[in-house]
C-alpha cells in the first residue's frame, strides 16, 4: 500500500459524517429525494383511487417535474432541469438510486470533505439534461417522439457521484473483511451494466443522459487534479445566500490560519508553532488526493506524521 493510500485508510478510520450530523451533505440529498418521492406517490395514489388510472397522475403531474426533451417546452418550464433529478415515481428505481448513491457517495464525501458531493450531484443532473436533450435533436428515431419524451430520476447525478469516487480512490475496496474487499472499480463497472441494461430497450437519448452524468463526475475530478475546483464557486454562492439573512454575522479580522493552524500566544511571528487539527488534516489529506504525497511541504509531513502517532 502507498503513502497516499496509508493516509486514505488514516482519514476514512479518523473521521465519518455521521447519520445525524447536521452538516451532512448526503443526507440532504437522500432527505430531497425522499420528499420529492413521497409527494409524488401521494399524488399518485390520491388520483389512482379517485379516477382509477395513473394517465392523469403523469399528463398532469409529473408532467410539471420532468425535463422536456425540447426547448420550447424546457423555456415554460425552466425549473424542470433541477426538480427531474430528485424526482421519481417508481419505487424500485428510487430504492436503487439511494442504495448506489449511499455507496458511492459516502467514499466520496469522506475523502474530498463536505462541501463537493452535492456540486458533483448537480453537475451530474445538469450533464445530463444537457446530453439527453442534445441526443433527442440529433438522433433522427429520437427526434420523431420529442413530444413524448422526458427525463426524470435522480440516474444521471448518482452516475457522477459513482465515477468521481472512483477516480477520486480507485484503490478503495469495500468490505475489507472478506478476501481484502471489492474494489471500488468492479461495483462501478457492475452499476453501469445494471443501469445501462435498465434502460436499454428505450430511445438511446436514456442511456446517452446516464452517460452525460458519468462525462460530468469524470471532467470534475480531472479539473480538481489540475488545481480547478468546479464546487468553490456554488460554496460560495451558498454562503452569501445563507449570510443574507443573518445579519449579525461578525466579521473575522484574524484569518483562519492565524485562528486556528497555529498557537501564537506571546510568541515572536516567526517563531510559530504549528498544531495538529482535524481540519488541517483534512485539507493535508485533500492535496494528496489532488497533487500526491510528494506535493507536501515538510511542515505538513510531520503534521501527518504526529497525527497518525496520535
């Protein structure tokens, strides 16, 4: 086992997000997508008992959530390009998107932090449409049905998610315990097969949308390994929408590495002393993923050094 992944095995053992932790971004995303479950098949079942068919639930209903696959109809509802990927009406294909997106997307948030599954997640959904609706005008089979086709479901996100993880820890195995694990690679070949397999008899928009979602997740992480982080810019969209309305939010003047990297005290400044946090771990662990061990600053070797001793 290399340097980079001691410290991977270090940093998944060291710290796990939680079920309850509030700042959990997968459980958001599982929270919003069960809501939007839950609406949908409440609506359903009320309009199935009452007209006793479900041509009404979808013409009417599911109509307002799912991607159009022209433009025309994407201009009236513009929202649909976010709504269709928490979206879905089938039981089976949600239970199965929450299960591969449990798998793939704890990996991911507990080795790049909490702040990039959700951008990977939308990206994802966003690639998607994209791809679905650019396959929809360019393939003439597809073409010819424009007016009865939509997209929904949350396949193109996980697929993001799915890809992303792997390439973020391509060594990473699951249960360990048994013959030194699965790798991540083998689970993610199997859920493309299934996913692709799903769909296959279906206009080949379908499969071109879940591919758009891998094509998202797969140009994130490449970017991310280039020093391009495609999820700063929503983080901090994200706070100043939050900070809007906390008004008395006080303003830091010391920066954080000051606060909280080093213990100043009476000390000459060039004369620091640095000290070993779980955040500074992190960040540490997240340039390996990005640059390599090799990358690190002495400083930040023995601070990864201490820690493992810890």
């Amino acid at each position: 086992m290399g340097e980079s992944d001691r410290y991977i095995d270090y940093k998944l053992k060291k710290k796990r997000f939680t079920l309850g932790q509030p700042d959990n971004a997968l459980m958001w995303l599982f929270a919003i997508n069960v809501i939007f479950f839950l609406i949908l098949l409440t609506i359903k079942v009320a309009i199935n008992v009452n007209d006793h068919s479900s041509t009404a639930f979808y013409t009417q209903v599911v109509y307002w959530f799912q991607l159009p696959a022209d433009l025309v109809s994407l201009s009236k509802k513009p929202w649909t390009i976010i709504s269709y990927m928490f979206s879905d009406v089938d039981v089976m294909r949600a239970l199965s998107n929450m299960l591969w997106l449990s798998a793939f997307g704890s990996v991911l948030q507990n080795l790049t932090g909490n702040k990039k599954i959700i951008p990977v997640y939308l990206y994802g959904g966003f690639a998607g449409a994209v791809f679905f609706m650019a396959a929809v005008y360019l393939i003439p089979t597809n073409r010819a049905v424009i007016d009865t086709l939509g997209l929904l479901g949350a396949n193109a996100s996980v697929m993001a998610v799915a890809i992303a993880a792997t390439m973020i820890a391509p060594s990473y195995r699951f249960f360990r315990d048994i013959r030194g694990g699965i790798p991540i690679w083998i689970l993610t070949v199997i859920y493309v097969a299934i996913d692709l397999a799903s769909i296959a008899r279906g206009p080949a928009a379908f499969p071109i949308a879940h591919m758009g979602g891998a094509f998202a997740g797969y140009l994130f992480v490449k970017m991310l390994k280039h020093n391009m982080d495609g999820s700063e810019w929503m983080n901090k969209f994200y706070n100043w929408f939050i900070n809007l309305f906390n008004p008395n939010k006080k303003k830091q003047t010391n920066s954080v590495k000051e606060r909280v990297f080093y213990n100043i005290g009476s000390k000459s400044p060039y004369s620091k002393t640095s000290i070993v946090t779980e955040q500074r771990v992190d960040e540490i662990l997240d340039k390996i993923n990005q640059k390599g061990y090799d990358h690190l600053t002495k400083e930040e070797k023995d601070i990864l050094k201490r820690a493992s001793e810890d």
